[in-house]
C-alpha cells in the first residue's frame, strides 16, 4: 500500500476504533435515542457508516480484480 493512502488508512481506522470505544457505556436507549425528530440516533449512524465502508471496499475490490 503507499505510504500516503497507509498513513490516511490507519489515521481513520483509529478514528473508527476510539469512536466505538466511547460508545461502551452508552445504554441500547441512548444508542436508539434521535436527539430530534428529523435527525438518525447512533445505531442509524453507525450501520451508515458501516455500508458505507463495505460499498467503499466492494468497489476497490472490484476494481482491483478488474486488472
């Protein structure tokens, strides 16, 4: 891997790893809570971010098979 897009990949990598560690002593209510009624609680988030990712890794995967 380059060294640029490695050191971006492991930058958001701990991102995402301390993210779910300060969601440890939440509650399922407060992971399911929408702090309004137009706005997604935690979870929603959370399986946003989580497809968004495995799309995100399904394409380059694609791609690299492609070649």
């Amino acid at each position: 891997m380059l060294k640029s897009i490695e050191k971006q990949f492991l930058q958001f990598e701990n991102q995402r790893i301390n993210t779910l560690h300060g969601l440890n002593g939440l509650t399922a209510e407060q992971l399911s809570t929408k702090p309004d009624l137009g706005s997604w609680n935690i979870v929603q988030v959370l399986e946003h971010l989580y497809l968004s990712e495995l799309a995100s890794y399904q394409y380059m995967k694609k791609k690299i098979e492609a070649k």
